[in-house]
C-alpha cells in the first residue's frame, strides 16, 4: 500500500506519467441509441478532439468502426492518441464528423468549414498530378530513350480514369493536361470544367467529403481522389451497378499518383527508409478514404451530428 501511495503521489506530481500509461484496459464498439455505433475505452466514449463530442460513426459503417477501434486496442499509452499518424481513421472519422455537425448548424446553407475545404481542393485540379505529363524526350536522346516513354505510361494511365469521370461524374467536362507542349506553366481547367467540379465537390456528403479530402491530400490529385470516392462510396453504388470497368482500389489509385517516381527509381534507383516509407503511406491513406467512405448502404436516418 505504501509503495502504491508512493506511485501515485509520483504521477499526481507529474501528469506527463500518467500520459505515459494506457488507461483502458478494453475497446468495444456499441450501438447508440440512435442506432449509430459509438467506440469506448472500458467505459469511456471516443470523443471527438476539436469539440469532445461523442464521436458518432454511421449505422451503415460498421467495417470503419471496428477498424476504429482497432488502431485504439493497438495503441500502448494515452500519449500516442496525440499522433494523428497513428490513428488515422480517428482522424478521418472525426473530420467527417467536424463537417457534419457544421452542415447542421448552418441550417440550409453551405457552412464556412465546406466553403473552405472546397475552395482548398479546387486549388490541386490545375496542378493535378493525374494530368502532369511529361515532356517528349529531346530528339538527341532518341537513342536513350526508354519505351515506352514516361509520357506514353503517363496518358495510357489517364485515360481510363480521365474517361470514367466524364462519362459518369462530370459529364461532359473537358480535363486538359496541366502543362502545353513547351511551357513551364500549370494550364487552368476552363471555366467551365471548374464550376462543374466545384458544385460535385460541394454537394457531397460529409464522410465522402472527408474521403476526399484524405485522398486529394496524400495523391495530390483531385481526379484520382474523385474516382477512388465514386468507387467504394454507398453514395455512389449506383454507379458500380451499371459500370464494366475492373475494380479501382488502392493500388491503382496509388500507381497513378506515384506513376513518374515508380519510372524514376526504377531507372536510378530506390533510396531506402524514403520512397518505400513514401509508397506505403500513399496505400495506407487511400486505405482510409475507403473505408470512411464505403458501408453497407443500410443508413439510419435519424443520425444526427451530436
């Protein structure tokens, strides 16, 4: 008892200790009463940080909940819940979750934080990577050049994905690529092609926002992000229904946004602890916009943000 008395005179004197500790023995995911799913730590509810809310997931996304819970189980101590890298889906979750409790209190209209978050991603469609090819090789390199050529695997990777949101997105749009032939300068999208996109982005629910969101900012590319969302999202499934296309998931988003370093360190080499670290961070945030986004499709529509 005295050494217990000792240990915790140690800890109330020096709060970073008890940091240091893991001070939840179980994680379980439970239905709330409005039927959503809700992550405790033995008692505890997950909140969300930025406003300490119950952090409240969808009835239709039971697979993100656990996984939720899960990266919680996984931690050691109360202090490594401070590093957003090492739960990422609380992360994502609870920005979804940000976006939702703002599109409530703006009653109708369109809330600052999605005004911002929209703007902020149109920002990346002029510099797209999906769209950066690469120049044609000069002709005293002929000899040199590899074939196919880095523009060739550049466009051949494009064009599905080019094709599939302007038959079924943005119907209609023209994506032009962001450099011309010879310049040195990012081309803009035509008016047009922006206000189209602008409104999508805009309208999107507040989990497939988040998605995105993730998605844009790990791939720097608002194309890919957008057609990896319409892939697994339950708000687009009827898309999935009438499309013939293979199945686009994480490797083949993260093949498109990586394509010119693939072509680079295959030619000149991988420098350790960089470009793998790089590589499997890309899957592991893709990873997290699908599950943010997808779901059984059985919704309860008495969510609310809380």
């Amino acid at each position: 008892m005295l050494r217990q008395g000792l240990e915790f005179r140690a800890g109330k004197g020096n709060p970073g200790n008890a940091m240091k500790k893991r001070f939840w023995k179980d994680v379980t995911v439970r239905t709330s009463r409005d039927g959503n799913y809700a992550i405790y730590l033995d008692v505890r509810p997950v909140r969300n940080p930025s406003n300490k809310s119950l952090l409240s997931i969808p009835s239709s996304k039971p697979h993100l909940a656990s996984a939720i819970a899960l990266e919680w189980d996984l931690l050691d101590s109360a202090q490594q819940a401070l590093r957003s890298h090492l739960i990422p889906l609380t992360s994502i979750a609870s920005r979804a979750h940000d976006i939702s409790l703002q599109d409530v209190t703006a009653e109708g209209q369109i809330s600052k934080t999605r005004l911002d978050l929209v703007d902020n991603l149109l920002r990346y469609l002029d510099t797209d990577t999906l769209l950066c090819w690469a120049p044609e090789p000069a002709k005293e390199d002929e000899e040199e050049v590899i074939q196919p050529t880095l523009k060739e695997l550049q466009i051949r990777t494009a064009q599905p994905i080019i094709a599939y949101l302007t038959r079924n997105i943005w119907p209609g749009v023209e994506l032009k690529p962001t450099f011309e032939s010879e310049s040195i300068l990012p081309t803009a999208q035509p008016a047009t092609t922006q206000a189209v996109i602008k409104g999508w982005v805009a309208g999107l629910p507040a989990w497939e926002l988040a998605g995105l969101e993730r998605a844009v900012l790990a791939g720097k590319s608002l194309c890919v992000a957008a057609r990896l969302v319409c892939e697994w999202s339950e708000e687009f499934a009827h898309l999935r229904a009438t499309s013939e296309q293979h199945r686009f998931g994480i490797e083949q988003a993260a093949e498109a946004c990586s394509l010119e370093v693939r072509w680079q360190t295959g030619r000149w080499g991988e420098v350790e602890d960089t470009h793998d670290v790089d590589r499997e961070d890309l899957r592991r945030q893709f990873g997290s916009t699908i599950l943010v986004v997808s779901g059984t499709g059985r919704i309860n529509r008495s969510h609310v943000a809380n």
